[in-house]
C-alpha cells in the first residue's frame, strides 16, 4: 500500500518510519527534515531502534492510497486544499483536537476517517525521531459505523506491526480524546512540567477539572462522556506518559504557535453554558502567544 504522511514532525514522521517497514511510505513535511531523509534515510531511536527509507518530499504526491494527516490543527484547512485534487481512497486523521476530519471531507472526494493516536515521539534533529513511548492507534469511520475502507486502513497499520483497533464509535473516542487534551496540555504547557506532574500535587486537579468541564460539553453535544470516564483517561494518559513532554509544551518551548483552539479554545466554543477551568487556560496560552508573537515582531 502506498501511504503518505502529510505533517512528517514527530508523530508523522514516526508513524510513517513504523509504516515504512512494510509499506511504500512518503513523508510530506519541511525542510531540513525532508532533505536528511532523502539523503540518508530516516532514523527511529528510543522505544524500538531501525532505519528505513521512505521517500520524502515538501510537497504531496499526485496519488495514493491512503493520506494520514498529522499536521497540526490549525493547518488543515490548507492542507485539505492541497489533497483535493489529489487522487486518494481514503484520509486518515490523526491529529488533536476537533473539526479536523469535516474540514478535509469539505475538500477532498474520498472517505475520511477518524484516528486517535497515542504513540509517543520527538523529533530530535532532522532523519531522526524519538520513539518515547508505545501506544496505540483507533481509527474509524468519522461519524461512526464500520466500513470496508476503516478495516483496510486498519490491516495495513497492523501489517506494520502498529497497535490499531477499528471501531466503531469514533465521534465518542473524539471527545474522550479532547477531554484528555484538554486536561493534560495547556496544563503542562503552562507549568512547564512532564505530563507525570499530572498524577498528583497541585495541577493534578486542575487537569481533572477541565477534564470534567469537557465531558459535560460532549454530553451536551449529545456524545455520552462520564466526568468519572474523562478524569479516568487522563489520568491513564499521564501514568502512561510521565517523562514525556506534552505536545503543547514542546510548542511553547519551541515559540511555536499552539493547538490551543482546537483543544480548550474549542471546549470553551462548544458549551452552553460556563466552563471556567478552560476558559483561563486558554486566555492564559492565547496570551502567551500574542507575548510570543510581539516579541518575534519585535
């Protein structure tokens, strides 16, 4: 199966080196990192240590059979303008926060699915990406159900030896996903401090807050989400990540703009009524980035 991998930063670029061991895979991404790729290959360290070497280019192939769209939240608007005209089966979300996959079905004349990913990466330098911890890829059709598309997807992701599960209830999973988001980024982010800062001591129930705020809002979107069920999952994720930095954080240590709108900003749209934890902790990461942004102008 030929598979491109639009967004090769850390989860991009892993996910298509871990694919790339049984698959034609390209990586779509920014130079240096796509010139060190073409050049020598693409290096995994950490978790599992291999080389492979996929092609890699700054701009998308005509054709493929599958897109996975690891970009961030706020570039995919433009990156589904890039795949309309492309000729695909199928568009694989795995990004965070929501809205992603109706923004590319806007564009792109093939099925979209939905993923949810929690296989832990960084990019150390350019061709080579850190596997910091093993995990697990969801993924389904986008409003629910099943699919021939979804279980194609899926078997070929474990042909890579990639945990998938296929399922069926992905609008669910897409909340529940948010609620650990939005509990566990800005809060790290904010903090400067590893995701296993989130287990105990004094953010741990700020976390569990904006968790429980995001559940509610899901269930007022009609998606059954229990405040117990999000807090839960949280906290599995920051037991299950400790040492790892945040994806948030690794933005705002970079100076790179965030995902907060797609995450806290987008809990903070969708309710009807006062969600105060994530409310603050989006006005604080907007703040920071507005600060940032002067201060690069400047």
């Amino acid at each position: 199966m030929h598979i491109v991998v639009v967004g090769a930063g850390s989860l991009g670029s892993l996910l298509g080196g871990l694919l790339a061991r049984t698959h034609e895979v390209t990586l779509v991404g920014r130079a240096p990192h796509v010139d060190a790729v073409t050049a020598e290959g693409l290096s995994v360290v950490g978790v599992e240590a291999f080389h492979v070497d996929p092609a890699a280019r700054t701009d998308r192939p005509e054709s493929a059979d599958v897109a996975v769209v690891a970009v961030k939240s706020y570039d995919t608007e433009a990156v589904a303008r890039q795949l309309s005209d492309c000729a695909l089966d199928a568009v694989l979300s795995v990004q965070n926060g929501m809205s992603n996959e109706s923004t590319l079905a806007d564009h792109v004349d093939c099925p979209v699915l939905a993923g949810t990913c929690t296989y832990g990466a960084r990019l150390e330098s350019p061709g080579r990406v850190a596997f910091t911890g093993r995990g697990e890829v969801v993924l389904g059709p986008r409003r629910g159900g099943t699919s021939t598309v979804a279980q194609r997807v899926g078997a070929a992701f474990d042909a890579s030896n990639v945990e998938t599960t296929v399922a069926a209830d992905m609008p669910t999973r897409l909340w529940a996903k948010l609620a650990v988001n939005a509990a566990v980024n800005a809060t790290t982010a904010l903090a400067r401090v590893e995701n296993g800062a989130l287990v105990s001591g004094p953010a741990q129930s700020l976390a569990a807050d904006a968790a429980r705020e995001t559940a509610r809002v899901a269930r007022e979107q009609g998606v059954e989400l229990s405040n117990e069920r999000a807090v839960e999952l949280a906290r599995e994720v920051v037991r299950d990540t400790a040492p790892n930095r945040s994806s948030m954080r690794q933005d705002v240590e970079a100076g790179r703009r965030t995902e907060i709108d797609a995450i806290n900003g987008y809990v903070v749209a969708a309710a009807t009524e006062p969600v105060p934890v994530n409310a603050t902790l989006t006005r604080l990461v907007r703040a920071w980035e507005a600060a940032n942004a002067s201060a690069r102008e400047g």
